[in-house]
C-alpha cells in the first residue's frame, strides 16, 4: 500500500471542505453506509475476552457489536440483538456468561451464537432453533492486543486493510501492556472534530504550553498512508527548540532521568543531549528492568508517536504506554459523540526483579501506576464533569475535552462557511480525502 512521507519544507498546501460534514444529520445515515459499515473497526481489547465466557459489547451508534470467547477458546462477534423481538441480548458492557440469554423471553444461546433455548418450544409453527435463528455474526479479528469487527460483508483481510501500519507498529506489542484506566466522555461535537484535533500539532503550541518541556513538536515526521491511516513520530524527552532552551533538564525531563537513575544536574546546560542518554541508559537498563527494549531503535526508546487507523481509533504511544483515544458517532444527533481514553501500560516482566522501578515516557501519570489488582471499572461522565474539575483525562486531554465544544458550536454558526487547512494539518485532509472517497462509493 502506498506511503507518504512528509517533513517540514518551504512547500504550501490547504484544502478547504464545507461545515456540513460536521453539522449535517443526513450525513450520519451516509457515514452509516459507507464507513462504519465497511472498514474494520477497533472494538476493543483481547484481554477483555481472555477465558471462555468472557464477552463485551462495543456500541457504535445505533448499533451494538457482541464479543464473546466460546468454551473452545474462539473469539465470536454478533450483532447484540436477540432473533425473536429484537431486544438487546447483553445489557452489560463487559462480563462472563455461561451462555447469552435475553431477558425478556429467555431466548438462549450458546457463546458461539447457535440458538440452544426456546420456551415454550410447543407454542411456534416451526422450533425457532431449525429455522435460522442463530445470532447475526460479524466479521472478526484480532491484531496487536486489540479486537477488531467488520459490519459489512465480505471483507478484505484485516491484515490488508492496516497495512503497512501493521509492520511498523509490530515491535510495540500492545497486546502485551495492561490496562490501567477505562473512561468514556460525552462530547457535545461531531466525532470528526476529533479525529481533526488528533491529527495535527498546529494547536499544540497554543492549547498544550507544557508539551514545550517534553516533546519536540517542530521537528516531527508524517506518515500517510493508503486508505486514510496516518501517523506522526514526535522526538520525545526533549524540549522543543523553538522556544528559548533552559539551563537544566526540565521537570518531566528529570522525571525520566530520574527513573533511569540518572541524575538530571549532570545536564546542566545540556538539555538536549538528555534525550540520547535516555535513549542509551534504557538499552542498559532494560534487561534487569523487564523491558524490551532490545526490539527498538533509538529514536522509538524516546519519541512519542501517534498513529490513527481510520476511520476513528487512534493510537497515541511509547514502549512503556499506549492511549486509545476513539470517537464513536451519537445515533442521532451530529453535534454529539462518545470519546473513549483507554489507558494500557507496560509494567516489568515477570523476570526482573521484585524491586524493579517503572520507568517513565513523556506520559509521567501512566508510568507511574501500579499494576491493578483487577480490571478498571469503565467511568463514564460528561464534559462538563471535566471543565469542572471533578474528572481528569490527564491535562493534554482535558484541555482538548474542553475546547471542542466550542469547535462544535462556532461550526453552527452562520458566520462559519468551511474549513481552511495548512501544511501542518496534511493529516486532516489525508483522513477526510479518504472520508470523501468512501462517501462517493
């Protein structure tokens, strides 16, 4: 598939679209049609479904996908709807079931989807069970720790339609980090302008002031790739060189030497060779840390990297960390969708030391977590319940959280006609070129 590489040049380019894409109902029946039911789509993680009888529900819109791990060790997916009323089947979002019985009238069914149970089997012309009432399966598949489904039929393989994402992001092994933090935001915006705020660091100067003490936002690498895929490699434990350098390492910056046993007065006055010592004193450190860093070069030990799988998951990572951060369109309404911010960490392995110390990336909360004892509950809230203070998605997020409401409502206005991109913002029109494509069939 093709690849596209974009570095800073003199070269000027903007795209311009109109508002309705963000603003328009009619628009949601056509996305429906042509995108959520033809794309792979990441449902959610394989550790969720890690033993027989353990299943989620991964709602997207008007719809609800049921995962479920049969007793043969089989992952199913089903649309979440019982064959004889249509009643939703699952009412959880996530749980262990010996098999799937719906509530209202006791229809049963086994964890590979065959209708098994029928009261009053007496009561119907034809035993419902011989008469195609099986659950309605979807396409299913897995890749790096994460489920994927496929409303459509006949689908191009999973492996097809995330290359070459899918080589470079192998070292990674999400599968292999656990998940700390599970939580689902109500916004009041069209689930693109997400995609939009996650797909460039034009904003990030302006929004993010603290993203100046760790990463390196001038000097990043686009990638853009066939069928809407995009990714961007941020230089990491750095600090960005467009702003005045300070003196001594900065406090997250010491953070991380400090968690490599590094001391960050030994930088003074040579803050930006702080990220080439991490880089180096995490090769040292990594077998007797659990790490396995012997799998990535230099520049994936420091940088942070953000890669979106179209058409809403987007991966936000380091080695030690991984935030999915996806928008999930509202039924009805465009102005409305749910955006989920699934945390996962990498602790030690189980071969290193029981005093090994966590070392830490550019996302300090995450690596700093203790492994869970179990399972994060999912926490749910609105908005305004992070304006406020009383729920945090980590303060990059939050500052996001709160501004796309206004993104949203300024769309509304009649004195806003389209959108007007730069250079900076090539993955925006990258993700709604291929958008368009899909539309047009």
């Amino acid at each position: 598939m093709t690849l596209k590489i974009i570095e800073k040049t003199g070269t000027r380019t903007h795209q311009t679209f109109t508002k309705d894409r963000y603003v328009d109902a009619s628009t949601l029946a056509e996305e429906h049609r042509a995108i959520w039911s033809d794309c792979w789509l990441l449902a959610g993680l394989v550790s969720d479904v890690a033993v027989p009888g353990d299943y989620f529900v991964f709602e997207l819109g008007a719809e609800q996908i049921l995962v479920t791990k049969d007793q043969s060790g089989d992952l199913h997916g089903f649309f979440n709807v019982c064959q004889h009323r249509g009643n939703l089947l699952m009412g959880e979002a996530l749980g262990h079931a010996q098999q799937l019985r719906c509530p209202y009238h006791a229809w049963t069914y086994d964890l590979d989807g065959r209708l098994k149970g029928v009261p009053g089997l007496d009561l119907f012309a034809e035993d419902p069970r011989c008469a195609g009432r099986d659950l309605k399966p979807v396409a299913l598949d897995v890749w790096n720790g994460f489920v994927f489904v496929h409303l459509g039929d006949d689908p191009m393989p999973l492996k097809d339609f995330l290359a070459p994402v899918d080589e470079i992001l192998s070292p990674f092994d999400f599968g292999g980090m656990t998940l700390i933090e599970d939580q689902t935001v109500y916004l009041e915006c069209n689930w693109k302008a997400v995609i939009d705020n996650f797909s460039e660091l034009y904003h990030v100067d302006f929004l993010h002031p603290q993203h100046q003490r760790m990463v390196d936002c001038h000097n990043d690498l686009v990638r853009l790739f066939e069928g809407g895929h995009t990714g961007v490699e941020v230089p990491g434990a750095t600090v960005n060189p467009k702003f005045p350098i300070p003196e001594m390492p900065t406090d997250i910056q010491s953070a991380q030497l400090q968690s490599l046993d590094l001391d960050p007065n030994d930088f003074k006055g040579r803050v930006l060779e702080v990220r080439a010592a991490i880089q180096d004193q995490k090769r040292t450190l990594g077998p007797e840390r659990g790490m396995p860093y012997e799998r990535f070069t230099d520049d994936q030990l420091s940088d942070v990297w953000q890669y979106n799988l179209f058409p809403n998951a987007v991966l936000s990572f380091t080695p030690e960390h991984c935030w999915l951060l996806r928008p999930r369109p509202h039924a009805t309404d465009p102005n409305q969708c749910e955006f989920d911010k699934i945390s996962l960490v990498r602790f030690p392995s189980t071969g290193a030391g029981a005093d090994a110390k966590p070392i830490l990336g550019p996302a300090s909360r995450d690596g700093a977590a203790q492994t869970p004892n179990a399972r994060p509950k999912r926490d749910c809230f609105s908005y305004e319940a992070v304006i406020s203070g009383e729920k945090t998605m980590t303060d990059t997020i939050d500052q996001d959280v709160e501004l796309l409401g206004q993104v949203q409502q300024g769309m509304r206005s009649a004195g806003f006609r389209d959108v007007y991109l730069n250079e900076d913002e090539a993955r925006i029109q990258h993700f709604h070129a291929a958008l368009d494509q899909r539309l047009r069939g």
